[in-house]
C-alpha cells in the first residue's frame, strides 16, 4: 500500500527508533517494559490516577545517573 506523506512517515519512523533507543538506554527500562507487557489490563493504574511529573522526575535521575 502506497502512503500519501512517504516522507513524514519516515521521519515518524526515525522518531520512533531514537525514542526506542533513548528507552534502551535507561538502565532496567527493558527488564520493565517486559514486565511490565506481562501484566493483566485489571491490574494496571488508570491513566488519569498517573502522576506524570514524578514519573518524569524519576526518570531524569535514572539518566543523570548513567
């Protein structure tokens, strides 16, 4: 199937290997994120009870840390 925007698409692509990449880097994110995959949908948070600003926080620190 052809897209319409072959350009923007492969920039959408880059983004998202820089972003798995940058995800990688983070010491444990990989060993989470498969765990994190292997959790039933009951079990996990609602996204609105979420606090976005700690989790970013915690992750500037994992970094900050390499």
């Amino acid at each position: 199937m052809k897209t319409k925007h072959p350009i923007r698409d492969s920039i959408d692509e880059t983004k998202s290997k820089q972003e798995t990449l940058y995800l990688l880097s983070i010491p444990g994110m990989k060993e989470k994120i498969i765990e994190g995959s292997k959790t039933p949908i009951e079990e996990c948070e609602n996204i609105d009870d979420i606090n976005w600003e700690e989790i970013a926080k915690e992750a500037n620190n994992q970094v900050n840390h390499i």
